[in-house]
C-alpha cells in the first residue's frame, strides 16, 4: 500500500511506468545484467577452455555449439555480454563525470572558461565521430581499460554541451538569483541548487551513451582493435564469424551474439525514451 501511494504520489515515475515497451525492456535488460553478472556460476564451462569438436551444431550437451576452436559458444556469449555491458556503463560513467564536470565550470563561471572549454568541445566535435574513434584505438594498446577510455574520452562533449546549456538556463531563474542576492557561497548554489535540476536530462542522455558505448565496442572488436581473443566480448565472437562459409552454414557462431547487441541497444533506447517523456511531458 505504501509503495502504490508513492507511485501515485510521484508522476515522474507514473509516466515512466506506463511506458509499456520501456517496461519489457527493464525487464530484459535486468535479466540480462544478473546473467552476466552471475556468468561464473551459469557458464556450463569455462568460455576459454576447448570442451567439444570444432564448430558443433547445438545439441544437449552445447545448447548453443561451440566455436572453430571447440569452446562453448554460450559460456562465451555470457562472458562477452559481461564485457560489453562493462565497457558500456564504464565508458559512460567516465564521459558523464568529464562533461558534467567541464559543463558546470563553462555555464556557471562563463568568460575565459567558458569560451577555452566551448572551443576545445568544439574542436573535438569537429572530427568524424567513427574516425576518432579508429584513429585513437589504432594509437593505443588495443585492451579493456584502453577501450573504456577512448570511449569516455570521446562522448563527453554531447554531456558538456547539454549540461552548460541547462546551468546558463538555471542561472536566471528567481531562486538562483536570491541565492546571489542572498549571499549564498558559489559551492553552495552550485551543487546544492543547479546540479541537482541537471540531473535529469544528464540520466536521459546518459542512456543513449550507454548504448552507443556497447556498439563502439562491438565494432571495434569486430575489427581486432578492441577485446582480444581468446578474452569474450560480443564483437570478437562477430569477427570469427566472417566468412560465407560460417554465415550461410553456421549461424550459431553469430546469430546469437548479434541477437544480444540488437536487442541490449533497443531495450536501453526504449529506456531512454520512457526516461525523457517522465521528466519532460510537454517534449513528447
């Protein structure tokens, strides 16, 4: 009874649950998350170790057959979807801090801060977005924290951008202006009062990040510039899955992790969409 209260009582996450796609996507996406989370104790084998013949169909004992080197395709699509999912809030959680950050010193403090940090977004938007991403995995190490990194380094402008564009709203609003008035401290009515209003549309792009993070890994690994074997991820099970051989004649080498990346993309769109028509009514 107390939580049906509230739920009525919060209309944000009303209009989010009423989202019915949004809602069988939270659902995937939980089950989704537990199973990689709790792969160790899923996994019928260990995703490395060669446990059957090369390139088994599915039957009882491989319930998704083994790859060419005969490991387990599901215990490796359990790891990969781990990794994936890894990289994905990683990567987002790291260009999120960056662009909030960078956001809030350029609209709150404006002048020559706002002007260095506006032209360096700039600049770094200015590239191809696919290319810089490319560029920067061919100059470093190809590996897990190089991959998080070049992904968070690369996403935050969009957050920057949005962040200082709500701060310069919120600087003039009423309450904003008789905290100045007030006498109020700068830490004070930044973070007690400005970002706290950010929060929203930050979660909402955040969401989109997320999903964007999870197809940049899946492409770079598919191009041996992510993930290395014999290390899963979903976009280096993609890579032995090249060949017209194993397309036409062998489609439980790729169908199921191609599967996982569609739907883990769509299920966290649908998740963001349901999130900005909660917090943004008017904007649907």
């Amino acid at each position: 009874m107390i939580k049906t209260d509230r739920i009525k009582s919060n209309p944000v996450l009303k209009r989010f649950l009423r989202h019915k796609l949004a809602m069988v996507s939270l659902v995937f996406l939980t089950i989704v998350v537990l199973s990689a989370l709790f792969a160790p104790l899923l996994t019928p084998y260990p995703p490395n170790k060669i446990v059957g013949g090369f390139s088994e169909p599915p039957s009882a004992k491989f319930l998704l057959g083994t790859d060419q080197v005969g490991r387990d395709v599901l215990s490796r699509l359990l790891y990969g979807t781990r990794i994936s999912l890894f990289v994905g809030f990683a990567a987002t959680a790291v260009s999120t801090i960056l662009g909030v950050i960078l956001g809030i010193l350029s609209g709150y403090f404006g002048g020559w801060i706002d002007m260095v940090i506006m032209r360096f977004t700039d600049m770094v938007m200015s590239f191809p977005y696919i290319l810089l991403v490319l560029v920067s995995a061919a100059i470093f190490k190809p590996g897990l924290m190089n991959i998080i990194l070049i992904l968070g380094f690369v996403d935050w402008p969009g957050i920057a951008r949005l962040v200082r564009g709500n701060v310069l709203s919120l600087r003039e609003k009423n309450y904003i202006q008789a905290d100045y008035i007030a006498g109020m401290p700068k830490w004070y009515i930044l973070f007690s009062e400005i970002l706290p209003n950010t929060t929203a549309p930050i979660l909402v792009y955040a969401t989109s990040v997320i999903a964007i993070s999870i197809l940049d890994e899946a492409a770079l690994s598919f191009l041996g510039m992510g993930i290395q074997p014999p290390k899963a991820s979903l976009g280096n099970m993609l890579n032995g899955a090249q060949s017209l051989s194993v397309l036409t004649s062998k489609p439980w080498l790729w169908i199921p992790p191609g599967l996982v990346i569609i739907l883990l993309v769509i299920s966290i769109n649908f998740i963001g969409d349901a999130l900005r028509d909660a917090f943004d009514p008017s904007g649907r």
